[in-house]
C-alpha cells in the first residue's frame, strides 16, 4: 500500500505519519518538553480530524516531534496481534531512530491514545517495541482519552459497542443507520461466541491485558484519563474502574471527568481545560521522574 500523504506530515506507511518539530530551538528546560509525541486516533478517524490533536500538541510542545497512527476498525478486528506489531514497527523506528537501546530515554516520549481502537494500535506498538529491543518501550506519560471501555460482550455492552462500529462505517451503506447498527451487533455477538469456542482473546482484551502488564508498559509512567459521563460508547464506570485497579497494582494514575462532552469530544468542548490537563499531567510525571 502507498504511504499515507497529509500536508506538513510526511507518510511512513499506510498508517503512520510523521511531522518534525514546528521550531529547531533546543527544548525550554523549565518546561521540560517531550522530543516525541506519539498520538494514535479512534476507530476509523481521518487524518484532518485526528490532526486537530497533532496541532494541539505543537503549540503545546514546539520542541517535539509528532508520529501520527491512524486505527483503522478493519485491521484492529480482522489482524493478528502479530501482523498489528508490523504495522506499528514503523513508529517504533520514528520514535527512536538510534538503534542504540541506552540512547532511549524514558522522559522523551509522550503517549496519546483516543478510543478503545486507539489503545489497540498504542498496544501493538509495546508488543513491535519489545520484540525489537526486549524491554518495556520507554515514555513519561500516557494519556488516555475515552478509554478503556469493558472488554465485555452482553446485552448491557452491545448497544454501544455497535452504535461504535456504526459510526465509522455508516456512510459505506445505502440503508439507515439503524440497520447498519443491527449488521454489526451480530456481527460482534457472533465473533464472541467464535472467540469464546475457540478460546482466542479478542483485540480489545489481547490490548487490556498488555496495558496491565509491567513487563510490557512502563510502571515509571503516568496515567491521565480523560472521560465523560455524556460518552454514549465508554461508560464512566468502567474507565474509573480501571483508574482504581491500575492504582491498586502500582501505576501513578489520575482521572478527569469532562461535562457534557461525548466520546473523544473532551478537546473540542473544553479546549482550554484538555490542554492544560495534559500540561500539568507532563510536568508532574517529569517531576516523579526527577524524585529519587
């Protein structure tokens, strides 16, 4: 497949982009600013919308590059977690271009995930990092916007889950989106019940269980969730559950609760209040870094 084209990005694959930091100017040391920032989109968004971010990103943090992963649902779904790892091999080699393991500072690189689809690719990104270098891959923080969602399928998860599915897919299809929305909810109760048979982990639980695992994601790093009680496809409950179990099993975690925003709609509500969240969250995984 070609390399994607965005303006001011240039493409490294089908699915990852890159885009050099906006000024050469050496990092302003009281602000402690990342040299990467690795920003990885929700289920099917495009690049102009998942750029929005990007450019959020580069008035935060001149200094920094910025890798760009679009999540496309098909291959979140339909690729094997190994052939997932491939695809993001590309980021690996963009994040750390020195192949010189003890070059690579686990204070240079930000983590921003939108969506369960997002946390997927960021997952398979850990699995093409540690393949290659045997190790957790080294960052400060991980933000995670609208995620994770339950793993779980039941008639309490269906509804959202496909109305999520619908989403990116609706305007492939002459019908209404009703109709669209039934295809794939059993569609997803269908693979369930393959998965269960089969004993094969789903995409989103194969990406839940890497997030948990210290010998995959670094237990040095940050946590920031941003969520909503208005998300119609990530319910509150579960996110802030996962704030309590990643606390209880040793990650520094903090939550902020949005008002009135839906899914990965946090940024376009609240510009001011997203920005300076991620701001704060920096500059306090920066300073735990620094502790002794």
């Amino acid at each position: 497949m070609p390399n994607l084209e965005y303006p001011g990005f240039t493409g490294l694959s089908d699915q990852v982009l890159f885009r050099a930091a906006s000024t050469t100017e050496p990092a302003d040391k009281t602000k402690q600013q990342p040299r990467t920032v690795i920003i990885y989109g929700w289920g099917d968004g495009q690049a102009k919308h998942v750029a929005k971010y990007a450019d959020g990103f580069q008035q935060l943090f001149p200094s920094a590059n910025q890798i760009m992963v679009l999540s496309p649902i098909s291959r979140a779904m339909w690729q094997s977690r190994e052939q997932r790892a491939k695809n993001m091999a590309h980021v690996v080699r963009a994040a750390f271009p020195n192949e010189d393991v003890g070059t690579h500072d686990e204070g240079s690189v930000l983590i921003h995930m939108l969506s369960n689809t997002g946390a997927i690719f960021y997952t398979s990104t850990l699995h093409a990092y540690r393949e290659a270098y045997n190790r957790p891959l080294p960052h400060r923080l991980v933000v995670l916007d609208s995620t994770p969602g339950t793993t779980e399928i039941s008639l309490r998860t269906l509804p959202r889950l496909s109305h999520a599915m619908t989403l990116g897919t609706a305007a492939w299809f002459p019908w209404p989106f009703l109709v669209t929305q039934c295809l794939w909810a059993t569609f997803l109760a269908a693979n369930h019940l393959v998965e269960r048979i089969t004993g094969r982990d789903s995409a989103p639980l194969t990406a839940l269980k890497t997030f948990q695992d210290p010998e995959m994601e670094e237990k040095s790093a940050k946590r920031l969730y941003l969520f909503s009680k208005d998300d119609q496809i990530i319910l509150w409950s579960d996110i802030e559950e996962h704030i309590a179990m990643s606390r209880e099993q040793g990650w520094q975690a903090d939550g902020v609760i949005y008002e009135g925003s839906g899914h990965v709609r946090h940024m376009q509500m609240h510009p001011e209040k997203y920005w300076k969240n991620i701001q704060l969250a920096w500059i306090e995984g920066m300073a735990q870094k620094r502790e002794p």
